[in-house]
C-alpha cells in the first residue's frame, strides 16, 4: 500500500448519500421522459468577490512569485444557469439574488426558449429559490422548478463553471478597482465562454459523483 501527501476534500456532514442516490435515479428519469423540445437547465447564484484570490500556480523551484493583496468586500450577485446539451449559459447581476431575481432570469430563459411549452431548472433549496414568489413566478413563465437534495454541491454542474470562471478571471488576480473586477467577470462570460465552452464538456456534465459520509 502506497501512501502520498494529498489535501483533504472537505464534505458536509449533513449530505445525506441515499438522498443523492434517489435524486439520481429522479433525474435520469426527467431526462428519458422530457420531450426533446424541453430545454434542461441546472442554476445557482453565486457571488465572486474582488477580494484577491490568492491560488496554486507555476512558480520556478526555490522562488516564491509575490502578488498585491486586498480584502474588498466589493462584490457581485450573479444569478447564471447552464443548458448541458450545447454549453450555453444565461447570466445577469442584480443588486441581489432574490426572488424578484430569480423572477428575472425567468423571463431570460423565457426569451431564449420562446417556443418551448415547458424549461426545466433544477436548483438548490436556498430560500429564494422555493419561495413562494419564485414557486409562482416560475408558474406564469412556463418554468418547471427541480429540486436537489440538502447540500449537494456535487450534484449541481455550474458549480463547476464557477471553479472556471475563478482561474481565468480571478486566481492570483490584484484588481486595481471594482470597475475593472465587474468588467473581468463579465468579460469571461460573455467573450471567454463562449471561445473554450466546447472545451469544457470533460469538466462540466452530468457524470455526477454522489459523495460519500465522512463519519
């Protein structure tokens, strides 16, 4: 047996693996039973800092490679959700993620699926995501709301395009004001996605690893 020095995962001691393996089987049944013409979307809101993200990269052996540092609490609330079948991501900021929000990227979806009956989002359980305004505003759009099981990031693949977006816009990353923090997120999800989603397929799918108890 061969041992090696290997950073700890951390997992949720309240994830529940049966729940995930249920949620598995739900959604392997939406996909054989959702007419073509009915997108499938997985949203979340999450909410990059410009504080400096300081990360692993290359550095020549015996050197250490200095950035600037800053603790701003400037921030961004970006409400996104990836479509798995052609990579296409709907993304907005607003003042914060809410139920208004999520009403908002409603009609976005709404105006990129114009012709589907029904657009399926599967979400986590955050309160703004099962409120009841966002239950109904979901109603009136044609909007089919799916939900994870608690604490189940794994099971959700945009957290992964937020991993992304963190490397190329924000690792090891001094922003020298928050106009040009805002513009470097932007730029990635309107100019650098768009160039490498079709490189993404092996990072971001549905080939889900349900995690396991850490007790």
């Amino acid at each position: 047996m061969v041992f090696h020095t290997k950073k700890t995962k951390g997992n949720s001691c309240k994830s529940d693996p049966e729940k995930q393996a249920e949620w598995l089987k739900y959604y392997t049944k939406l996909l054989n039973i959702t007419p073509e013409d009915e997108p499938i979307e997985f949203g979340d809101g999450v909410h990059p800092t410009m504080a400096t993200k300081v990360s692993y990269g290359w550095i020549r052996t015996g050197t250490d490679k200095l950035i600037s540092t800053t603790a701003s609490r400037t921030r961004m609330n970006l409400m996104g959700s990836i479509n798995l079948e052609n990579m296409e991501v709907t993304i907005a900021s607003y003042e914060t993620i809410n139920s208004h929000s999520m009403d908002q990227h409603f009609s976005l979806l709404r105006s990129k699926y114009p012709t589907a009956q029904r657009i399926h989002l599967i979400l986590d359980r955050g309160s703004y995501n099962t409120s009841a305004e966002t239950k109904k505003a979901a109603r009136e759009k044609g909007i089919v709301l799916h939900y994870l099981p608690p604490y189940s990031p794994n099971l959700n693949p945009i957290e992964r395009l937020w991993k992304i977006m963190n490397e190329q816009c924000r690792n090891n990353r001094f922003f020298t004001s928050a106009k040009e923090f805002r513009r470097s997120i932007l730029d990635f999800f309107e100019i650098t996605w768009p160039k490498i989603a079709h490189h993404m397929v092996d990072r971001i799918n549905d080939n889900f690893q349900l995690l396991k108890s850490a007790l």
